[in-house]
C-alpha cells in the first residue's frame, strides 16, 4: 500500500530519536578519507542488526546491503559517502541543544549515513514494502585525491544492472542535482631546488612566486555562457616562522558545462605555469588531480519532476544546481540518478557545524516518499539526458 506524504512526515516526526540516535553514534567516529575503518565496522554493526540482506565491503572499503523486492525487477541504488574532510585529530564530540545538533561533518555526511542506516526501522514502522530491490552504498573513498574512486569502483563491479540512483547528501534540505558540472581539478607545485641560486629568485620565496601564478590565472578571460569559473582551494606550504618556504603548492577547479572550454583553459595554465619555471628556474608542474565530465538528466525527468512536487507539498523551497561528487559516476555511464538533501545547516563544513533536527525529519520523508515513486514508475529508469 501506497503511503501518503503527510503519513510518512508525521510518523518519522513522532519517532525522530531513532535516527538521532544513529546520528550521534556516526558522527563522533571520525573517517577521514582512505582512514574510515572503524566508521566502517561500525556501519556494517547496524546494518545487520536492523536486518538488511547481503552486507559486504568490497576491495575499494564501499560497504553495500541489500533491501530485497517482491518482484525484484529494477535495482535503485541509494548512496552516502562515509569519509569526511576533517582528520581524526578533530574533536568529534556531538551535542544536542534544543532542536540542533551540534559537531563536525554532521552535514557532510553523517546526516546522509543515518537516513540509510535507519531506513529499515520507518520503513517497517509504516509498513513499506517495495517491489523492486534497493542497494545501499556506502562508498568511503570519495573525497579529494580519493576522486570517487569507491563510488566507480562499485558501479563497475556490483554485478548487477543498477537503473536508478540517489545520492543522499545532508546538506542541504530543498537541493536537487541532477546535472554533473564539466570540472578539471588540479595542483600546480612550485619547488625550489637545494642548488638554487637565489639571486636568479625572481621573488623572494616558494610562496610568493607561487602567489604570481595565482594573480596570472585570475587575469585569464571567463566566458559568462556557457558558465564557467576557476576556484581555488587551497594553497599550502609546509615551512615555519624563520625558514623560507622552498615548496608551495596551489590547488584549484575549472568548472563549467563545455568540455572544451574546460581544456582551453587547462593549457593556458599550463602556460603560465611552465613560463613561470623559466623565468625563476624554480621547478613549477600542474598535476591533475581528477576531471569530469559534463552529464545529467533533464528537467522534464520524471523523477526531477516528482521531487519538486514532494519539496512543493512539504513547503521547502527547492535548490537546483550541479554536482561533481559522486552523482557524476552514475551519470557518465549514462544511469539515471540525482542528489537531494536532507537537512538545513549552520557553519556548514566548520568546526561549529550545527544541523536542524526538524528538517531532518522533513529530509527523511521526501526520501521515502521519493522511493515509493522510484519504485513504482518505471519511467524513471530512462536517461533522457546527455
């Protein structure tokens, strides 16, 4: 039986602490990526406890389990990356305080983690009852230089015909990606060698000269259509006080929907990088880091479709922008998938990173709602998209 949404909103609403619960416990264990194990052990614990079917952990540390259908015709699979961007090193202390809960990586993900964790408990709670299986995913090598890699990894090797994917980001409540930003992510590193002859320094240090390139990029030509951006991240050298920094390194994105505009601007920064060894004699290199591949699905989707109508008849306001994450590995092979949110957020991706735990609620019965549509519209497996 079909369930309504404002059935499935009350009742997660009246049996919230169960996933706050599973929140707390996920987010005061750390996971930084390529180090998630005891998140891991800890995420395959509660699988088998509330019953899920088929949990294993594969090669690349993606954990998967399997809700079985009674038709078992499709395969929709629902993703939450378990790596976070902060180290273990970090206080990880979760607090709640009224209706927020208070600590690190809440939002990204351990938000996403529990809504999948939990799961079962609402959905035999309402009596929901699918006829198609549902795989969850619970990649752990996704973030930085880990490129996705745990997502791909499963994809690839699932050893079944996955038709449809959502991936379930915490934040933020209202957001719809179905659409996989073109990006080219890369790190120029700028070395002085121990020979140096520092009167050939064109500046005065690794930081500085480094700092040129940057100003030099900023100075390329964007186009406002299609739309396209450069974004730096981070720029990091390792020396203290009292030492001249040697090494620098910049990392930074091109991001835009035209592949070759991406390329374009790649090989002008490579030519600013290279002129720029010339000039001081320092060594400068750009390594790419990882790339992606314009993709998505169109807006008249069915499923994109169905999702503003859930957020309409839930009264949140839907966010619509493009995504690099893990989304863009379902989409290049040309299977349907989006991401949505499932919580509002303060100081997002901070160390006073606070979520709403009403929203929360909110998130969990879009998501459930949103399966029952999957679940019974076979149009949702076409990739209308390009």
């Amino acid at each position: 039986m079909k369930l309504s949404l404002s059935a499935i909103s009350d009742a997660i609403s009246s049996h919230i602490e169960v996933f706050l619960s599973d929140l707390m416990l996920i987010a005061e264990i750390p996971a930084p990526t390529f180090d998630s194990l005891r998140r891991q052990d800890h995420v395959i614990e509660r699988l088998t406890e509330f019953g899920y079917s088929h949990v294993s952990i594969d090669e690349q540390q993606t954990i998967s389990a399997v809700i079985s259908g009674k038709k078992s015709t499709r395969t929709t699979v629902l993703l939450s990356h378990l790596d976070t961007i902060h180290p273990v090193t970090t206080d990880h202390s979760a607090v709640i305080q009224g209706d927020t809960v208070s600590g690190v990586a809440l939002a990204d993900n351990s938000v996403g983690v529990a809504s999948l964790i939990t799961m079962p408990y609402y959905c035999n709670m309402l009596g929901l009852e699918f006829d198609n299986d549902i795989v969850l995913c619970f990649p752990s090598r996704t973030l930085g230089k880990a490129d996705i890699g745990g997502t791909r990894f499963f994809i690839e090797n699932s050893g079944r015909s996955l038709d449809f994917a959502i991936c379930v980001e915490g934040y933020r409540l209202g957001r719809i990606s179905y659409h996989s930003q073109g990006m080219f992510r890369g790190e120029i590193r700028y070395t002085v060698p121990e020979e140096f002859e520092w009167s050939r320094f064109g500046a005065s240090n690794a930081v500085v000269n480094i700092n040129h390139i940057l100003n030099r990029i900023l100075a390329i030509p964007i186009p406002n259509r299609p739309k396209t951006s450069i974004v730096f991240n981070n720029l990091i050298s390792e020396s203290a006080f009292n030492n001249i920094p040697t090494a620098a390194t910049l990392q930074f994105e091109i991001r835009s929907s035209n592949t070759t505009l991406i390329n374009e601007i790649r090989h002008v920064i490579e030519g600013i990088v290279t002129e720029s060894a010339s000039e001081t004699g320092a060594e400068a290199h750009l390594v790419e880091i990882s790339r992606r591949v314009p993709s998505g699905l169109s807006f008249s989707h069915p499923a994109v479709k169905r999702l503003m109508e859930i957020h309409k008849t839930l009264n949140i306001p839907t966010k619509v922008y493009p995504s690099t994450s893990d989304l863009s590995a379902f989409l290049e092979q040309q299977i349907p998938a989006l991401t949505i949110g499932m919580t509002s957020c303060e100081g997002y991706n901070t160390l006073h990173e606070s979520v709403d735990i009403p929203t929360c609620a909110l998130g969990m019965a879009q998501l459930l709602d949103f399966i029952q549509f999957i679940d019974s519209d076979a149009s949702t497996i076409e990739y209308d998209g390009t």
